[in-house]
C-alpha cells in the first residue's frame, strides 16, 4: 500500500494580497470551483489583470495561491 502524498494550498483573496507581478500561480474565477494555472500581470484603470497559461485575459478573479508543492520534496530530489 502507498502512503497518500499530502499538498498544502494557500488562498489569498484578491483584496487581502496580491502575488508579485507575471510569476505563476493558480487563480480562481468567480464563474469555476476549479483552479487554473495564470499570473497576474499589473494593474491598469480598471483594476487588476489577469491571464490564463496561455496568455488570454481571465476575468472576476477571486482568489490565487501559490503554486503547491510536495511536502516531501528534499534537496531537490522527490521521495
């Protein structure tokens, strides 16, 4: 029997904290559960913007977190 790998996900609000500008990181949408891999890119008259992995703009964003990691991961080696 495997031992279940366990991830740790953080969700920052929009309006609480923002992540640093065109680095990776999940967001969430106002019209999906799911996450989706995106970036934040800066802001403009309208607040800030968003785009998805392949570069088209993302609407109501909600939410982000980082991107998770394993636990487990060691020196760079994966157990």
């Amino acid at each position: 029997m495997t031992t279940p790998q366990h991830l740790q996900v953080t969700l920052y609000h929009v309006t609480e904290s923002m992540p640093d500008a065109d680095t990776d990181v999940l967001i969430f949408d106002a019209t999906s559960p799911v996450g989706q891999l995106g970036a934040y890119m800066g802001d403009d008259d309208n607040g800030p913007l968003w785009c998805d992995a392949h570069g088209q703009p993302v609407t109501d964003v909600t939410h982000w977190s980082e991107m998770p990691s394993r636990q487990d991961h060691v020196g760079g080696i994966l157990g």
